[in-house]
C-alpha cells in the first residue's frame, strides 16, 4: 500500500507542487487539499503532481466587518462543496500531512484536529513582516494594521505545535523569530531550509532566438502571483521601479499568476495599476500563462527582473522579511535562461546570486536609470553559461534526497494507525 502525502493549502503553489510531483514518481500517494477557489488556474496541470484533489471551493473575501454578509451568503451556497471534501478528507489515511501557510489560520486548526505527523510550511513568514516594519510611512502603518493578530497566534502556534517545519529563506530567519518575537515560545526543532528550486521538467533550451535580436531593444520581463488584493497601492514597487526602464526605451514585460482571481479579473486590476506606463509604448501587460508555459515564453526575453521599493535610508525603511526571503521567480527565471536585476534589499537573494557570479543588484530607483549602461557592460554570452551551471546546480531533484529524508524522520517519529 503506498504511503499517503497530504498536502493542505489555500491555493496550489508551484513549490509545493515540484515537491508532490517528485514524491508522485517515487511511489507515494501525493493528496492535494485546496481551500479556495481558484478560478483561474488548470486543474489538468496540477494533476501531474497530485492522485487526488480535494476543493472546498471557499470564495476569498477579505474578513472584515464589511465583507461579513458576502462570507455568510459564500458560506451557504458552499456548503455542498464543503460537505463533499470533508467526507473525501474523512477517508483519507495520511503517512504525513503538509500544511503550507498563508494563512496559518487552517494549518492551525490541521494541527489542533489531527493527532498524526504534521509538518508546517509557512510560505512567506508573516511574523517578521510584522515585527520589522517600522511606522515611517502611511504605507507601513496600514500595513501592519491589516495583519490580524489571530493570524499571528495561529503561525505561532503551529511553530510550536508542528512535528517538523520547513522554509524557504535565508537560514537566519528561523534564528531571527527564535531571539525575536519568539523568544519565549519553543519552536520545533526538527527543521529543514528547502529553497524554491528549479525543476528538471520546467528547465527549457536557452533561446537563441530572443526578441532583442528582432528589433535590437532589451526585453526584461516580470513574473508573479496575485491573490484577491488590487495591486494599486500594494505593489507600487513594481510600477516605480518600470519608469526608470521604459523611460530609456527598455521594455518591461508582466506576467501575473492569479491565485484566486480569473485570468481576465488579473489583468483588468494591474492595467488600472499600471496606469500611464502603456502610454511609453515599453510596458507590456500579458494575459496569465499556465505553469508550464510561462518559462518557455519568458525565454525569448533578456534579463528577469524582481523588486522591493524603499531601499536605502533615504525612501523610508528596510524590510526584514526583504532580507531573508526568496521566490520561485528566481527558479523561472532561471528555468527560462535569464539573470535577473533585483534590489539590494534582498540580502538571502543577494548571498545566492553572488555564489553563482550573476549578482546584479540595483539599489535604488535611481540605480535603475542606469540599468541600460549596466547592460552595455555586461558580457551576456558569459551570464547565460553561469545560469546554465546556476540551474543544475540550484535544482530540486539535486537536493530531494536530504527532503525525502526528512519527510521519512517526521512521519515515522510519530506513526498512527489507522
């Protein structure tokens, strides 16, 4: 009988998928629970990885006051869906569960209902978002006002109560919550730092044939996700930062993943954000691409871009949860080819690039004015070789022995019987 995986998340994230997809083709039965509806996503796709999906097919509002009779009138035309996944998950028999978080809010309340093997995995660690903001700006105010704080207890108690714990940054952020705001909790001590690595089945030949080599204009492109929240005002970072580009005639390409939103809602809400940037004629909208296409799309262009505005003690503040995170934007972009520019804030992402001698880092919105001149610097024949070496090296199949033995470890220190 093959041991049974469960992963729990709010919507399908394409980590946690290249996980599921290698444990899939060792043998074990990969389960996938998913909370929210996601309209805009194949489900044809993530079935590669998973034997089974669960939807609860919850809408995604906002909990507010406001949003109250929207959640109650989701909550009852749901119910069918709900009472049809909680009967699947009561059949289940799991080796080990797998939570990814956020929110933490469900994994918490995983932990608290099931008594077997549970290994937390919060995605983005909310808390140090929290605690590192300082209040200099508007922008910081409302953005620590807006974490509620019954979500801050439920990512604490699942460090505490959890079996095993994974994440994705810097090692240091860990050590950071333990002398930190965590000081006096106990967190599990059986964890393992797995980085969003690239997959065998997304790498794509390098693209000899760029865009660049058409029209003689650099293409720099940005990929990411997108859940309920209107970008317009929450990621002012990514428009701040292609002015400086299109401004010197350098094309800037998105590519925006909905989470929970559908293709057409994703591109509706940034073409507002984005504003007088069509105007340039440099800045590109796309239509969202599933998975395993955009690395393939992506490839044509030159360099792949990630930002974090406010660097430097000039614009405001430094953002810890900058300084430790990484995204699986790094993988794509290195799955597609491409070196990337990306701000000095982002110190873990820094370390890395630098091993690899693809560190191209820009501190400011000022920096990136120059990043034309930068480019006319730059041997790219030579960049494209180290991220063909970054890229076998910075692999998920290369490190999935150390994960597998670590899934082993937690299931099998506390086996259940069923």
């Amino acid at each position: 009988m093959k041991k049974q995986i469960v992963f729990i998340e709010s919507y399908p994230e394409i980590m946690t998928y290249k996980i599921a997809r290698i444990l899939r083709k060792k043998g074990y039965e990969t389960i996938s629970i998913r909370l929210l509806k996601s309209k805009g996503l194949s489900e044809d796709f993530y079935k590669k990885a998973y034997d089974k999906i669960i939807h609860f097919n919850l809408a995604y509002h906002k909990i507010n006051i406001k949003n109250i009779p929207s959640i109650l009138k989701s909550s009852i035309m749901g119910m069918k869906d709900f009472l049809k996944a909680y009967n699947q998950i009561r059949k289940l028999k799991p080796y080990l569960v797998v939570g990814r978080a956020y929110p933490s809010w469900p994994i918490a309340m995983a932990r608290y209902l099931y008594k077997g093997p549970l290994i937390y995995f919060p995605y983005d660690i909310r808390s140090i978002t929290q605690v590192s903001q300082t209040k200099e700006s508007k922008n910081e105010t409302k953005r620590l006002s807006d974490l509620k704080q019954f979500e801050l207890d439920a990512e604490k108690y699942c460090f505490k109560n959890a079996d095993g714990i994974i994440h994705k940054g810097s090692p240091e952020e860990i050590e950071h919550l333990k002398n930190g705001i965590y000081k006096d909790v106990k967190i599990c001590n059986k964890i393992i730092n797995i980085l969003p690595y690239c997959s065998e089945e997304f790498i794509v030949p390098i693209n000899n044939n760029k865009l660049s080599k058409k029209d003689n204009e650099i293409h720099t492109v940005y990929i990411g996700a997108s859940g309920g929240t209107d970008p317009k005002g929450t990621c002012d970072e990514l428009f701040d930062y292609s002015w400086p580009l299109v401004n010197k005639k350098i094309h800037v390409h998105f590519y925006i993943k909905p989470n929970t939103l559908t293709k057409d809602e994703i591109v509706r809400l940034y073409k507002n954000a984005a504003g007088d940037l069509f105007d340039t004629g440099y800045f590109h909208l796309h239509h969202p691409l599933e998975p395993d296409e955009i690395v393939q799309e992506i490839s044509k262009y030159d360099y792949g871009l990630t930002f974090y505005n406010h660097v430097g003690d000039d614009q405001g503040y430094s953002d810890l949860n900058a300084k430790f995170t990484t995204g699986n934007k790094i993988a794509s972009y290195f799955e597609a080819g491409l070196p990337l520019f990306y701000s000095t804030a982002f110190d873990f992402l820094h370390e890395t690039m630098k091993k690899y001698n693809l560190d191209l880092p820009i501190k400011d919105l000022k920096d990136a004015e120059k990043i034309g001149e930068k480019i006319k610097d730059l041997d790219y024949n030579k960049l494209i070789e180290r991220v063909s070496a970054a890229r076998e090296d910075y692999l998920m199949e290369k490190h999935f022995p150390e994960i597998e033995k670590f899934f082993k470890e937690v299931a099998e220190k506390k086996i259940i019987t069923y």
